[in-house]
C-alpha cells in the first residue's frame, strides 16, 4: 500500500513540521514532502489537522481494555492487550509478567512466542521479577520471591531465547557469577523492585544494568546518608530509568526533577493493569489506579498518551519532549531507535494522529492506517 499523509502537524522526534506531507511505502516511511514540493500521483489520507507523532512504544503494561494478560497469559489475552494499546496510540509493546509461578511464566513464553510472527509491534516479553528484594516486592507474591542460580537463569534463557526481551530485578540478590553471566545475555536488565545501597546500584550500573524500573516505586530512596538506588540513577551517566506519570505512582514535581537530571535518559510506561482475581494477584480499581486487598498500589489504569497528556500539563514539559519520552526514548532502550521512534524515511511506518484533547483518532501500525473515530 502506498499513499500521502497530509494535512497534519508533524513531530518527527527531532523537529515539528507544519505543511509536510508523509509518503507511506508498504510498512515504510519512504520520504517527507516539505511545503511546496512538487507531489508524486498518489492516494492522500487527510490528517484532519491533527497531531502525527510515531507511534508510542510501552515497555511494561500488565493488561488494559479488559485484559489480564500479565497474570493469566493466553492468546485471546493478548490479542486483547493489541486492540486496546493500538487504540490509544501505542503502536509497539512488551507485555509485562510479575513474579508468579514457574508455569505461569512458561504460558506466557510460550504465547509470545506464538504471537511475534504474525503480531506487528509486539517486540518481546518483559519479565519483572521474580529475582526481587523481598523487602521490596511491592504486591509481589513472597511465595515466588527467590534469588537466581546459574542453572535456573541458563534455564529461562533457553526458554526465553527469542521472546524474553527485558528483566528486572534487584541487583542485590544477584551473585557474581550470575551477574557476569546477565551481561552476556544480550536483554535489557533493569533494576527494580529493590533495596540496593548506593554502591551496589553503581555497581550494577557499572556492569550490565542498562535501566531501573519505575524510578521511585519499589525501591531504596534517596535520603541525606544513604543515596540509595535513586541516587544511583541520578548519579550515573548512562543508565536509563522508567517512570510511571500518573501523580500517584509519585509526585509530578518528582517527574519533574528527574527529567532535568538524567534528560533523555528518563522514559515513560504505562504500568497499566487491570482488575483481576488470578491466582496470587487480587487487583481492583481506585479512582484511575489499582490496588491490592490491602490497599497497597498495584499499578496505573494510565494508556501512554495519558501519561504523555500528564507530562504536558502536570509536569510542565513541551510536547514534543513528552513524545519522545514515549517512543523515540523507549526505543532506544532496546536499541530499535534505528527503526522506531522517528517519523523519517527508512522508520517503520508505526504513527498516531491525535486532537489537543489527546484522544487518538488513528493510528498506523507497520504501513496499515485504521482510524478509530
């Protein structure tokens, strides 16, 4: 399929045009027509004025729009999880596991597994826990806490070989030779849901942790003797931190002073759930979040755009900046930012059009356009 997007206010990634039209190849971005250009003979798709950024890229989403993929893995789960991302403006994700039973990490493997031919923007699994602080397991079910062996992480690479994208865990309640051999692996280690010093945060930053999930929540603050994992993050010069814009998960003022700190290195999730009654995970609504039967916070009822609405309005950040947070950042995470996240020739034609009331109206998921209102 090949035609022209007009008619729309363009942020690439690296600039916002007005007047360009986007020539769209297959599942491509071919090239961008400036004003005044002479235009090849093609179909035009009227962007209605509206907003075109790429599409949003989420890393860690549990379930939304009736899905409760993250604890009771299942392919019609799933296939859920697509439609209610790819209609709020996220083109590519990784479903998101939490610590549970061996089995149920196994299902989700395997349908994932399943799925990566034949489902555009589904980019992996990401597996959160269970290799966790005990003293930071947040909802996290005790009874699967554990730490790793060299055998048992050997054991779910082989099983995750292809699919297992991303894992998190406490670098504390990881040995040496684990750790040496997590850095060989190839997937993105984030360190979360944990209670490393300072030291043993830098420590890990220093060999193989790229990121820290959900910076704030579920791990050792920063306070005036002990910088802890936060101040690890603030303090080194390349890891990259998740953060969840909901104002619950932490202050806007919070998102705020991180991103003037680690600047392009802070990127957006959705930690987005939804209610369930799965096995150890008991999660129902509060308002616009969720939570346990013990009221601890479980996760967001956020989409991405919402958090990117959030960081425009709450947070004070521009636009395009609150975008980038979203796709082009994110992206770079795992290392797809020469394919995703930009609106240029040679990117995956992956886009979201959406009105100043941040309602998404179409999207454009590997070359398809599929309007929604």
């Amino acid at each position: 399929m090949v035609y022209l997007l007009t008619n729309c206010r363009i942020y690439t990634g690296t600039e916002v045009l007005t007047g360009h039209q986007v020539l769209i190849e297959g599942a491509r971005i071919a090239a961008l027509f400036a004003p005044g250009q002479q235009l090849p003979p093609l179909p035009q798709v009227d962007g209605q004025g509206l907003h075109l950024c790429p599409g949003l890229i989420d890393l860690q989403l549990y379930g939304g729009g009736g899905s409760a993929f993250g604890f009771a893995p299942s392919l019609p789960a799933l296939q859920q999880l697509r439609h209610h991302t790819l209609r709020h403006g996220t083109t590519s994700f990784l479903p998101t596991v939490p610590t549970n039973a061996p089995a149920v990490v196994d299902q989700a493997l395997a349908v994932v597994k399943q799925a990566l031919p034949t489902m555009p923007g589904l980019l992996g699994l990401h597996l959160e826990g269970p290799y966790i602080s005990p003293a930071k397991r947040g909802v996290h079910p005790a009874e699967f806490v554990r730490q790793p062996t060299l055998g048992e992480l050997t054991d779910l690479l082989d099983r995750g070989r292809g699919v297992l994208r991303m894992l998190t865990l406490a670098p504390e309640v990881v040995g040496a030779p684990e750790a040496a051999f997590l850095a060989t692996t190839g997937l993105v280690l984030s360190a979360g849901h944990s209670n490393a010093s300072y030291e043993q945060g830098m420590q890990a930053f220093a060999h193989g942790f790229a990121a820290a999930t959900h910076l704030f929540n579920a791990m050792s603050p920063l306070t005036s003797r002990a910088p802890g994992l936060v101040g690890a993050v603030y303090d080194d010069q390349a890891v990259r931190a998740s953060i969840v814009a909901d104002g619950r998960h932490c202050a806007y003022a919070s998102v705020r002073i991180s991103h003037r700190l680690l600047g392009e290195r802070l990127f957006l999730i959705s930690d987005a759930t939804a209610p369930t009654q799965q096995g150890p995970y008991q999660f129902r609504a509060q308002d616009d979040y969720f939570v346990d039967a013990a009221g601890t916070l479980a996760g967001s009822g956020l989409t991405l755009l919402q958090a990117v609405r959030n960081c425009v309005q709450h947070v004070g950040l521009p636009l395009a900046e609150s975008l980038r947070m979203a796709s082009l950042y994110p992206a770079r995470v795992l290392g797809l930012d020469q394919h995703l996240g930009r609106i240029a020739p040679g990117y995956q034609a992956d886009l979201c059009l959406f009105d100043n009331d941040f309602r998404v109206h179409a999207t454009v998921l590997a070359g398809q356009l599929q309007w929604h209102h």
